[in-house]
C-alpha cells in the first residue's frame, strides 16, 4: 500500500470507529507503529478536525477544532 492509500484507509477507519489501538491499527495499515504515528501527525496538521485517542472506545476519533481567540 502506498502512503497515499494508507492514509486514506485510516481516515475511513476514524469515521467508522474502527481503528483499534496503536498496534492493531499498524497491522490493519501493514506498517510499524511508528508509521502509524507519523501518518497520524500529517493528518493532524492538514486536517480540520482534531484526532485523538479514545481511551472509552479504545480507538481514534475525530473532534472539532477549538478555536482559540
């Protein structure tokens, strides 16, 4: 899988609540975990939506951007 479809798949996989942890999510991406941070920091800096972990569902989501005035 290319970089481009891994990030990809790992965007539909926050909106379905799918991501598991950091682990799962790099077996489900086929890279190592470091890989997994580092495609989740680039989303963090092009997206308008903050990704955090989830300890209660146990996976990434997506939450609104606060706007600091």
């Amino acid at each position: 899988m290319k970089y481009y479809e891994r990030t990809k798949l790992l965007i539909e996989l926050i909106e379905k609540k799918k991501t598991g942890g950091p682990s799962e999510l790099a077996k489900k991406l086929q890279v190592h975990k470091r890989t997994v941070y580092r495609i989740l920091d680039d989303l963090r800096l092009s997206s308008p939506y903050e990704i955090i972990y989830c300890k209660e569902s146990g996976g990434y989501i997506f939450l609104e951007k606060k706007i600091n005035r």
